[in-house]
C-alpha cells in the first residue's frame, strides 16, 4: 500500500461527509482524482493494479470517515466560522495545482471564461438543490430502493467535483441516518447505499474519462470552476470580532498550506 494514497484518502474520507464540501474537489486537489477515474473506468485493463489501487483508496476513505467525520462535525458544531474558513482555505490553496494540471501557461479569455462556465453550474445547483435539501424533498423513508437512488446522487457527487455528497444525503433526508450508519456499522443501511454508490461511479466515470481525454484543458478549467464554486458553499460569513478574524485567516492559510504540503509531496513521490 503506497502511503500516499493512504492519507489522500484519509483527507477524502474525512472531510467527504462535511456540508458544502465535496469529496470529488478534495480528491482533485490532492492530486488522486485523475488515478481514481482511470481506475474505475479502465478496471478490466489492469484488474491486479486497480483493485490494489482501489482498495487502498477504500480503505483509507473508510479510515478517514470513521476517525474524522465525527471530530470535524463536532468543530463545524462548535466553532464553525473558524472550521469552514479552514475548508475555504483548503480549498483555494488546491486551484494553483488545477491550472497546472491544465497546462495553463498563460492567461487568456478561454481561460477566464470555461471556469466561469463552472463557478455558473455550481450556483445553478446551489439554486435547485438548497430548498429541496431544507425541505428533506424525499422524507425519511429508508427503504431499498431510496438507499439505492441516494448512493446512486452520492456517487454523482463524489465523482463531479464542486457537488457535496452532504447535499444529496439531506436532499434524500438521510443525513444524520448515514452519520449513525457508518458510526454503528448498520449494515441494513450501508448495503444498499454502498451498492448504489459502487453502480453510479461505474456508470459516471466512463463518459467524464473520455471527456477528459478528449478535452483535458476545458474539462480541468470547468472542474476548476466547479470547485471555486463550491466556496460559495463553505462560506459562513464574515468573522463578528477582530480575534475571531485573526483566527479565521490563521485557518484559512493552515488549510492552503495542508493541501499545497500534500500535493508537493505527492509529486515529489511520483
């Protein structure tokens, strides 16, 4: 098991079950979220390679959930402004390695105007997705097919970059059902949710691949958007107090600094 990997997924997993924070952008700024399509989509050419790849990803996002997400929703609890400009922090820190990933060697109007496309998509979604999340727009029902559908959006939100799994679990009115779920290991729940999980990735990464492959300057630079977007999201106001403030840029440039730390050290191994 590469420890890279381990920790990427770590971080992944641990942050994947915040609200606002999308798992797929964590996954693109620490450099895994390429590997990790690749792998899903092109499964049968190297079954030996990807299923070591993805199992140790697996493990290290069941790891980062299970010691982190409890942690991280007590501080978003407790001292949420100063949790979410950490986040916020976390998050613009990854947007120098997307542009590199991008080939971007200068700026010009295309690459203005395709993360503008991006930062557009996720405030549309915003706009849709936030009333249906207030409203619990699916209720409670934990039945087999509503399990299925909610891993099915789950997967659709780890994959595209910018969508926070957190959204789709409030949407689907599972959101604290899925924190006790994976807390207590029901497995009642997390069959169904899993299964549905595992069959919208297969079914999402292969087009986004391809996508990829074929546009890899535009789709980075929309992904790019996507993931600016989602600080929209984050966002919790301004500080109320000059100690607060302080705090709160501290945060933020601790966060900046954890990602672009993994990410170097990530390129220094590969």
């Amino acid at each position: 098991m590469k420890l890279s990997t381990i920790i990427k997924a770590i971080c992944v997993g641990g942050t994947m079950m915040v609200p606002g924070v999308s798992g797929g952008s964590m996954a693109m700024l620490l450099g895994i979220y390429d590997k990790l399509i690749s792998a899903v989509s092109n499964f049968t050419k190297d079954i030996k390679g990807n299923l070591k790849f993805l199992g140790t990803f697996c493990v290290g996002g069941l790891l980062g959930i299970l010691l982190f997400s409890k942690p991280i929703l007590f501080m978003l609890e407790q001292y949420p402004m100063v949790t979410l400009y950490f986040f916020m922090g976390a998050i613009a820190g990854g947007i120098p390695m997307i542009y590199k990933q991008a080939g971007v060697k200068k700026l010009s109007v295309k690459t203005a105007i395709y993360p503008i496309i991006g930062i557009i998509g996720v405030v549309l979604l915003e706009l849709i997705m936030a009333p249906m999340a207030a409203a619990g727009a699916l209720g409670g029902n934990s039945s087999f097919i509503i399990l299925l559908l909610a891993g099915i959006g789950a997967a659709v939100a780890l994959v595209l970059p910018g969508i926070s799994v957190s959204y789709v679990l409030l949407i689907f009115g599972l959101y604290d059902r899925a924190i006790r779920a994976l807390h207590s290991l029901s497995f009642s729940f997390l069959i169904p949710f899993g299964g549905g999980v595992l069959l919208g990735v297969i079914l999402t990464t292969k087009g986004l691949e391809q996508l990829m492959e074929r546009y890899p300057q535009p789709v980075y630079l929309v992904i790019g958007g996507f993931i600016l977007g989602s600080i929209g999201e984050v966002f919790p106001g301004l500080p109320t107090s000059a100690g607060e403030g302080v705090l709160c840029v501290i945060m933020a440039v601790l966060g900046a600094a954890a990602i672009i730390f993994l990410s170097s050290y990530s390129s220094q191994k590969e």
